[in-house]
C-alpha cells in the first residue's frame, strides 16, 4: 500500500505518437517519439513490437509515466513509459477522447 503522497508523485500525462519504429536488433521493442506538450518530444521504448506494428501507433494518444528516471535499453534512452492493461496482449490505455498533449491524468 501507498499513500496520497506516494500517489501525487506519479505524473501520468497525455502524449501523441508522432514516430515510431522498430529497433534494428530487438525482438521485443518499439521505438517512439511522443509529444507531451513539452519544447521537445521524447523517445520512449516499449516492449509491443511483437503485438503492434509502428503504423498502429502513430497519430495515436496514449497514457504515459512521464517522471521515471531514463533507462538505457539496446543502447537508446527511454524517456517515458506507456501505459497497458495486461493480458495476452498489452493494451496501451488511451483518453476517450483527444485530447492536448500534455494533458494530466489525475
């Protein structure tokens, strides 16, 4: 269990896919360039590649943790994490409807 504060600590934004690719190499990762409303996009590393194709996830918004530290996988930085229900294949979660990019979930 956490508490409130714990909780509040966690930013979880709206971001939209502007790129993505595949990772020369990897079996398991997708690279993308997400928009979060931020001066810059930033590249976020997913392990879907083998449920989703780039073009299922461009254009798209979906939910990400945007404060994690960055974690280096097949030698690129992963600046985000996307959100998914688990299952037999990840569902990334995605607003309703659009939405800015950027926007918090709270």
């Amino acid at each position: 269990m956490i508490n409130i504060e714990d909780f509040a600590k966690v930013e979880i934004k709206v971001g939209t896919v502007l790129e993505c690719e595949e990772i020369p190499g990897s079996d398991k990762l997708l690279k993308l360039k997400v928009d979060l409303g931020e001066q810059f996009p930033r590249q976020v590393l997913s392990g879907i590649k083998q449920w989703y194709k780039p073009a299922d996830l461009i254009n798209k918004q979906f939910v990400f943790v945007t404060n994690l530290e960055p974690r280096i996988m097949m030698g690129l930085e992963s600046q985000a994490m996307i959100m998914a229900a688990d299952g037999k294949k990840p569902i990334p979660l995605k607003p309703a409807k659009k939405v800015a990019s950027g926007a918090k979930i709270r």
